[in-house]
C-alpha cells in the first residue's frame, strides 16, 4: 500500500493501532512506560499508561490497569527512571510535588504541564485517575520522599494488590 501524503499515512496507521495502546513520543516516555509495564504487566490485563508528562528529572504519568487508575510520580537518576510513588488527584499539586521533593521551578511547571496533556481525555478516564486512594511509595523510595510513614501504603497495593 503507497499513501502520497503523510497525513493519509498516519490516519492509516492510526486506524491499525489498538485504542488501548499508549504512545510515547520521546525516549523518556518510552522509558518510563517500560518501567511501569516491567512492574505491572499482567497477563490479560492491559495497563493503558499516559498521557506521560516529563519535567527534567521528574515524570508524572497517568495509568488505568483493570477498573483501578491512578497518576505514578517517577524521578530519573543518572541511569534510569524510578516509579517513586501512585496518587490520585494530589500530585496535580505544586505544594505535593515540592512535599515529593522536586525543585520549586519543575513543581510550578508540572501542575500546568499535566493539565494540557489530559485536555480531551473523557471525564470517566480522568475520575479513574483521580480515584487512586491514599499514597503508594516504591519500595525504598520513602526516605527519600518527604511524606510520612502514615500517608504511605505497601507499594503492592497499587491496582487492587498486583504481584509482579
């Protein structure tokens, strides 16, 4: 098949992607997608990651796997990126993510940031974004999160108790 245009291509294309399939457009979405998919990929139960928003060294990216969604906090080191901690609405907050120990510059952007990136995201999606109860640290990463011990639940408990 030849298409003459790259609009007529893309349409093509996007008519042959899943709907559920998520799309990251830079390497550190990429990446973080590949952290959180390392972590949570299920047999038959899909994990629709994005929109993924990366702000320096700092990501938030909104996930829905199975009926449980919620927004993961990731930081990039050196090496790669670590999934800190899943929120629900709260970590759409700057005073949240400098709580959460990003830089006051990167917490005053990313609120904004993630904002444009769900506009047109159906309000159902989002409600499930924002359901996400309580504060899930990553193991290890609560000492280096600024958040009590008591707004912490095990890390598992993320999407209904998955084990991976």
């Amino acid at each position: 098949m030849k298409f003459s245009s790259a609009p007529a291509w893309l349409a093509a294309f996007m008519l042959l992607v899943p709907a559920s399939q998520s799309f990251a457009d830079t390497a550190d979405q990429r990446a973080i997608m590949a952290v959180m998919r390392g972590m949570f990929d299920q047999p038959n139960v899909d994990l629709v990651i994005g929109p993924i928003v990366v702000e320096g060294d700092f990501a938030v990216a909104d996930w829905i796997q199975s009926n449980v969604g919620g927004r993961a906090f990731l930081r990039k080191d050196a090496r790669s990126w670590t999934l800190m901690l899943c929120a629900g609405d709260e970590i759409r907050s700057a005073e949240a993510l400098k709580v959460s120990g990003v830089p006051t510059g990167t917490a005053e952007r990313l609120p904004s940031a993630i904002a444009e990136a769900e506009k047109g995201i159906p309000s159902d999606r989002l409600k499930t974004f924002a359901s996400f109860q309580g504060h899930s640290a990553h193991e290890g990463a609560s000492a280096t999160l600024k958040l009590s011990k008591s707004q912490l639940v095990p890390f598992p408990s993320i999407a209904g108790g998955i084990d991976k």
